[in-house]
C-alpha cells in the first residue's frame, strides 16, 4: 500500500476534541473515479504511535465528508461514511481502525472527521486518514 500525499487528509493528528482533519481532498485534482468499482479508492483511518487514552466510556467516530464548498459550510456536506463508535480500549496504538470503500456520491471536496461520543474525554490520541487506491487484504 503506497499512500499518496495528495490523498492524505491528515498525518499523525495529534487530538482529544472532535473535528475534521488538517487537510481536505479536492477530487477534481486526484480524478476519484467512483463509476468504475475496480478502481475506486480506499478510505482507511489508523491509529498512529499514541494508543488513545481517557475515560473507559469515551467513544471516537470517524466519518467522511463531502461539500460543493471547500470550508464545507452550508447544506451541502453529507456524511458519506461513518465507522463503529470505538471504545477507547480498541483504539491502541498502530491500528487500522476503518477500510471501507468510497461511497458513491462523492461531491468535489472530501474530507475526515473523528467525532468523539460517550463518557468521558480523551487524553491522548493519534490518527491518520487518507485515501489509497488498494488496500492489502492483510490489513483489517
């Protein structure tokens, strides 16, 4: 799996609140080809070096979004994915946590968000989201 960095929504986001990656995806520049099921790309979120820590009840949700509006403003963000709520025990270090393939409907703008849910704050926590066009079948 080679991650492209035109296809990184965020490397290493180091955060205990809820929001979107540092960078967004414009799909007219990376051609994101969903009429074609062979080649539409991968979304994939990882925990990176730091396991997630707080409260036992805290959750994290990662979702895909996209917008006509790169500031992804106004009525026309969708979620298009969105993964299990993750207890923090689950969420340990150097983890593929989503893969899932991307949805139809994409608009021009993508972009990850982690929505942190249940009990409690996070105290730690590290992530990467990014898009890849293959994805091993040794990863979860």
């Amino acid at each position: 799996m080679l991650i492209d960095k035109n296809l990184l929504f965020v490397d290493t986001l180091t955060t205990t609140t809820s929001g979107a990656a540092t960078d967004y995806i414009d799909s007219t520049t990376v051609s994101i080809k969903n009429n074609d099921a062979n080649r539409q790309p991968v979304w994939v979120v990882k925990t990176e070096g730091t396991a997630f820590a707080g409260g036992a009840a805290c959750t994290a949700t990662f979702q895909l979004q996209t917008s006509e509006a790169s500031d992804f403003s106004g009525a026309t963000t969708v979620t298009l994915a969105q993964s299990a709520a993750f207890l923090t025990a689950a969420l340990t270090a150097n983890t593929v946590m989503v893969k899932m393939r991307v949805p139809y409907g994409v608009k021009r703008y993508l972009r990850s968000y982690m929505v942190v849910g249940g009990t409690g704050v996070f105290s730690a926590s590290s992530y990467s989201s990014f898009l890849v066009m293959d994805v091993p079948n040794a990863l979860p």
